[in-house]
C-alpha cells in the first residue's frame, strides 16, 4: 500500500489481506509492516464498493484532506483471504 501523509511518501507491505461483512458492508481488513520496518505494524479496516475489490483509493480521515492511501492487493503478494 502507498499512502500520501501530511506531503511526505508512505509504503507498507501486507502479511494479511482478508475481506469479511461487518454490518451488512463489505470490509477490507489490511495487516502488515510499515516502511519495511519489522516492528512497525499496521492494521487496517477499509470499507469496500464491492467485495470483490482488491485494488483501490482511499481518503484518509486524519489530517490534510489531501492525505491518501492506494491499494493493490495483486501486486503485494499478500495472502488473500474471504471471510
């Protein structure tokens, strides 16, 4: 995953990508490592258009609106899981 976070580039890598129903919706939850660290981990619940996506962009909901996040499972090599 790539992100844009106050103006400054952000990467992850994925160790899990699973999609499951949480009230009703299609949700991505996304875990991983931040910047190749092996210490910083994330965990991540994104809302999905259709459960069967698995790339995609994303608004993130904390600082400057133009703060953004773009996914691509495919390209990760993550394990992808469905719930």
């Amino acid at each position: 995953m790539s992100a844009t976070f106050e103006g400054k580039p952000w990467t992850a890598s994925f160790t899990l990508a699973q999609t499951m129903q949480m009230g009703g919706k299609p949700m991505l939850n996304l875990s991983g490592t931040e910047q190749g660290s092996p210490t910083m981990t994330f965990n991540s619940m994104l809302e999905l258009k259709d459960p069967n996506d698995l790339a995609g962009g994303y608004p993130l909901k904390t600082g400057s609106p133009a703060n953004s996040a773009n996914f691509n499972i495919l390209d990760s090599g993550a394990m992808v899981g469905h719930v």
